[in-house]
C-alpha cells in the first residue's frame, strides 16, 4: 500500500475515534451516571477528569475517587 494512502487510512481512522469521543460525551452529558463524573481536562478530548463516589454502605462510603484517564488511538 502506497504510504499516502496508509496516511490517509490512519487519519480516517482517527477521525472515526474522535467522533466516538465526541458521542459519549454528548451522552454523558445529556443523561449523566449516578455517582460518577467524567469530562475532557480543557479542550483535550483524549485526557479526560473522572470521579467516583465510593459506595454506600462500604469503607469507601464518602469517599469521592478521582482518576485520570488519558485516551490513546493506538
């Protein structure tokens, strides 16, 4: 395969990623989960600020978890 057409693959390929992202998100933030939060850190859509409520009734109950989640296409 010609190297530009593999170039050209990669960044459809990308693009089909992003819009993926951009969908969950859309989701997330018209119907958010219980106890959880999730948002892209800025304007980066592949680094994402998440945090989780510990649950009730456990040693974690009031404990609020942050995670950092980094998105990667490969």
């Amino acid at each position: 395969m010609p190297r530009d057409r593999r170039q050209v693959s990669w960044l459809v390929e990308r693009m089909d990623f992003t819009r993926r992202i951009q969908k969950e998100l859309a989701a997330i933030t018209l119907d958010p989960p219980l106890n959880c939060t999730a948002r892209p850190d800025g304007d980066n859509l592949y680094e994402w600020v998440c945090s989780i409520k510990g649950p009730l009734e456990s040693v974690y109950e009031g404990g609020v978890f942050l995670v950092d989640l980094s998105l990667s296409y490969s």
